[in-house]
C-alpha cells in the first residue's frame, strides 16, 4: 500500500466526481424536489454516452453532441413522464419500465453505420478525437487541458442555471408540486405537467453528464449507467449530511450534491487502495446508501417512542 | 356584472367504488344556488356529503351526474387546476393548504398566480414582498417578519391563518371552507373564524363552509344549509337563522331525515 499511488488516483476520482455530480444534481431534482424515485437514470446515463459517442465519431463537434446528448435526456424523461402522467403507471415503474426500453434503443443507438446495427460498445479514442471536451489522460497534470477545470466551470453554469430555473414563476410551482401536491392543484398548477417537465430536465442532465462520461473515459457503453440512480443518491445523501446545516441556499444544496459525489468518490479510491475488490463496490454502495436512507424513518421512530400516549395528530 | 347567480348546482351525484362492497353513494342529488355575495354554512352528520360537494365544486374528482356553474360558466368537465383560478380553498388539515418546505412569502407568490399561466419570469418580486408583509401584519401574530421561515415551522393555526390569507389573496370567485377550524384548539378556532369572517366581509366574497360547529354555523354567515345522506334536506335563510337555536336545529333535522344527528365531531355548544 503505497500512499503516492493513492494520491495519483485522486485527481481522477475529483473528474470522476464532477462528472457523476452533474448526474446527482438530475437525481437531486427528481428524488428531492418532485419527491420521485426516477429510475430511467439507469438507462438515459448511457443514452447520453452512446448518443454523444456516435455523434463524436461521425465528426460532430464534441460539444454539439454532448448538448445534443442532454436534448435527448430530456426525451427519456418526457417517456417516463408520459408513462406516469397519462398512463397512470407509478413513478417508480414507469421509470423502470424506460429504463429497460432504453437498453435495447442505446444498444440501436451505438449501432448506427455499423452492419449488425446494433452495438455493445464504441470507442472513443482521445488520439482519434482530439477535441473531446474532457479525456482522463489529462487528469494528473496541472496544464489547463485538465479535465477538473473544464468540469468546475460547467458544473457552475450548470447549478446557476438550475437556481435560476427553480427561481422562475414555472420553477416555483414545480417545487411546489414536490412539497404538497393537493396545494398545488389548489393553487392552479398543473402538477402532471410539473412532473414530466421536472423528469425532463433531470434526465437531460443525467444524459449530458453520461455524454461527459464516455468521453472522459474514452469509449460508451451500454451498461456504463447501471447503478446511477444509486450513486446519485450516495452523493445526495453524503451531500446532505455533511453540507446539510452549513448549507441552506437552493444554489449551496446542489453544490452539496457534487461536493457528495467527489466525496464519494474519493471514498471510493481509498476503499480499493485499502483492497476493496472492484467487484465488491456496488454491494458496498448499496449497503452504504440503505443505511443513510434508513435514518431520517429511524430518528422519527426514536422521537414517537420517546413521545408514547401522546396525541396521534397536533 | 351580469345577474346570474355565482354558483349552481344540479342535481350533482357521486357513488365511490361503484358496483363493490365499498360503494358508498356520497352524493344522490345535491342542488344549489348561491347567489353573489352569500355565505353559507353546511352543517350534516357523518357521511352526510359535505366535504364531497366542496370537493366536487373544487374538481378533486368528477361527478357521475349533473352539471356545475360557477359565475355563469359551466366547469363540471374543467381539470381541478383550471377551476383553482376560481376559487379559494381552505383544508381541514392544516397541512394540506401550505407547502411546509417552503417559506412564507414563497407560498404566497404561489397564490398570489394563482389562475395565471407561470412562465420564466422570476418567481417572487419586491413590489409584491410589500404587499406580503402588509397582509401578514393584518393577521396579527408576527409572521410578517418572518417571511423567509420555512412554513413548516409554523403552529396549526397560523398554517391555517396562512392558507385563508393565500386563499383570499387573489379575490376568489368562492371561497370553500372545509371543517377548517376542527383540527384546532378551541382559543385558536376562535381566532381563525373571526380572521374568515373579516376577510369574507372585507373582500365581500361568496363562501360556503362546512363547520362541525352548529353555533358556529347559525352564527356566521346569511344562510345555512343542513346535509343528509347525500341530499340537502334544510335550506335556511337570514331571518330563519336568526330565530334558530340549536336545539330547534337539532330538533329539524330530526324532523326532516327521520332520525337523530350523529357526528363524532358535531360541538353543540
């Protein structure tokens, strides 16, 4: 164990972080405003990569296809919305049931101009594409083709313009459909269109953050987004309870979130330097993310015991 | 304005899980007319149907029959937020009128759009933080200077001064009142009542409000209407009301549904 080949790895989990954060901010805006479990997450992760993938090696400029990538989230989430809106079906299935959907259309995706027309995998190499907006190669230097500065500046761009949107007379309401459903219908607003808009914008960003993904480490494939409703959590949650009573600004809460998720995966390179096996890491993050979601329903269970014959409302 | 009543209703009908063992018939006919300016109060045993017609008025649900005009216009078929640009509405729960995680003057921007489209422009402006503050003073309990407090760290009945000033705040066509003081200490209901009665006064709108309170409902109000098994079976005027007490009330109810008032709730003094 060699503490020099941990600090060289931790420039690359900061980018990594970053990259993910922009992903837990997406997941932020459902599971903490519209008080949604969106599972599509899963699948427009890797929509975004294979959609900027393909663009990037057709000869689109990678920043054309990174926001083409977010426009295409934004589609995801308008399914899933659409499936939970005007179909009825529970946020969480409707979710799961695009997500699935989304495995064979990003495998169709990645396949495009190939003869089988369909593809697990592209690569996307920085020697080939050498004006890929973000490439792990850089990671370790301090020259300005660093991925980390690039990621800081969009991140900011990023949780400016989600303050702003979440600050307008539509992005009121939409907080508003996430606090008190029954309130915001008694207020005029249309909490079916809050949802889907809602949906919307947060699996844009998760397709733009898995656009960033693909080209930082160099290919897209179409199982890079499995567990990504978890690891946003882990970053909203690590967000939370560390950031939690320092930060009470909307703006502060999202920088929260990617503060969680470079934390996280800090955490995460020490673990394996310690001799975590890679296979390991995604029963760990589960366990880890149960946890921290079993303590707001275990406090409340320690307050009621402590309050016992007291009155059932008031 | 032209001289249509503000509200009708006819023949309204409403049977939950019809054709299982739960059906419950909450509505077998319920006809009414409000005219401009009436404050009614409905009084009704358990079941009796009053909280259902408010929700039918307010489009919680859709009914199985019968059609409802509010101000001339015909919204048995608008979306429950379409009719909210209509109507005021004030809960039991003092929890459902309010969002608790987000503050004061936040939830009276919301109310304060209430009925207009939302766009992107900002979602609370200073002119209307002015007008805030001079309402929340009017309440008198010092929330005007804690506009940016989360609403959800506010007593029961402040949330509920909270939600008649948010229902009032852009001037409904009606405002619905359901049970609205019942999750309240006795002093606080008082209070709360006084503050509807002046706003009612004051903005001279039309209201119904469902009490569980028989004095309160012969006491407030130019009209009262008594609700039984889904049906209106009491309609009294001012003069009538006047005349009334309780016991008379009690007394006709009887009379007219054939048996004695039942609500776990019902306060008779």
């Amino acid at each position: 164990m060699n503490i020099a080949q941990l600090l060289n790895q931790l420039p690359g989990a900061v980018a990594q972080g970053l990259i993910w954060g922009i992903m837990a901010i997406g997941v932020y805006i459902t599971f903490r405003i519209l008080n949604i479990a969106d599972l599509t997450v899963d699948g427009s992760f890797a929509t975004g990569g294979a959609a900027a993938a393909i663009l990037i090696t057709s000869g689109v400029n990678p920043w054309l296809a990174t926001l083409a990538a977010f426009l295409i989230g934004l589609l995801a989430g308008l399914v899933t919305g659409v499936f939970h809106t005007s179909m009825g079906i529970p946020a969480i299935l409707a979710g799961i049931l695009t997500q699935l959907a989304l495995y064979s259309v990003n495998l169709r995706i990645q396949g495009i101009g190939t003869d089988l027309g369909s593809r697990a995998n592209v690569p996307l190499s920085i020697n080939k594409y050498k004006n890929m907006l973000v490439s792990l190669r850089n990671v370790g230097s301090f020259i300005l083709e660093n991925p980390i500065w690039l990621m800081l500046f969009i991140t900011l761009v990023l949780i400016g313009l989600m303050y702003w949107f979440f600050g307008t007379e539509f992005g009121c309401g939409l907080r508003a459909v996430g606090a008190n459903q029954q309130m915001a219908r008694a207020q005029g607003i249309n909490t079916g269109l809050a949802d889907i808009v809602g949906l919307m914008i947060s699996n844009g960003l998760v397709a733009f953050s898995g656009a960033l993904m693909a080209q930082y480490q160099g290919f897209s494939d179409v199982s890079m987004g499995r567990g990504a409703i978890v690891i946003g959590l882990a970053a909203v949650i690590i967000g939370e309870v560390i950031f939690g009573r320092l930060f009470r600004n909307f703006a502060l809460k999202m920088l929260a979130v990617t503060l969680g998720a470079i934390i996280y995966y800090l955490v995460i390179q020490v673990v394996l330097w310690l001799g975590l096996n890679t296979d390991d890491l995604k029963l760990l993050t589960a366990l880890v993310v149960a946890l921290f979601l079993a303590m707001p329903y275990w406090k409340s269970r320690i307050r009621t015991r402590k309050r016992k014959g007291g009155p059932a409302h008031g | 304005m032209a001289d249509h009543p503000m509200l009708v209703l006819r023949d309204l009908r409403k049977t939950f899980n019809p054709d299982t063992v739960m059906e419950k018939t909450a509505l077998a006919g319920v006809d009414l007319t409000l005219n401009r300016g009436d404050f009614v109060t409905v009084i009704g045993g358990n079941g009796a149907g009053k909280s259902t017609m408010l929700n039918a008025i307010a489009g919680t649900f859709s009914v199985d029959n019968g059609g409802i005009l509010l101000g001339g216009r015909d919204i048995t078929h608008l979306p429950e937020h379409r009719r909210a640009a209509f109507l005021g509405r004030v809960f039991q729960d003092p929890m459902t009128g309010t969002a608790a995680s987000m503050n004061i003057e936040e939830n009276l921007a919301l109310a304060f759009r209430r009925g207009q489209s939302r766009g992107l422009r900002w979602g609370i402006s200073a002119k209307e933080r002015a007008l805030y503050r001079e309402k929340l003073a009017s309440l008198d309990l010092g929330l005007e200077n804690r506009m940016g407090s989360k609403v959800g760290l506010l007593s029961g009945g402040q949330r509920q001064a909270l939600t008649l000033l948010m229902a009032t705040l852009k001037q409904p066509e009606l405002l619905l009142l359901d049970e609205h003081t019942a999750a309240l200490d006795p002093k606080t209901a008082e209070k709360v009542l006084r503050l509807t009665r002046h706003l009612i006064r004051e903005n001279k709108l039309t209201a119904l409000m469902v009490t569980h309170n028989m004095k309160d409902a012969l006491a407030l109000g130019n009209r009262t209407v008594m609700m039984h098994e889904g049906r209106i079976i009491l309609d009294l005027n001012e003069e009538q009301k006047q005349h009334m007490t309780v016991e008379d009330l009690l007394a006709q109810f009887e009379k007219e549904s054939g048996r004695e008032l039942s609500n776990d709730r019902m306060l008779l003094t």
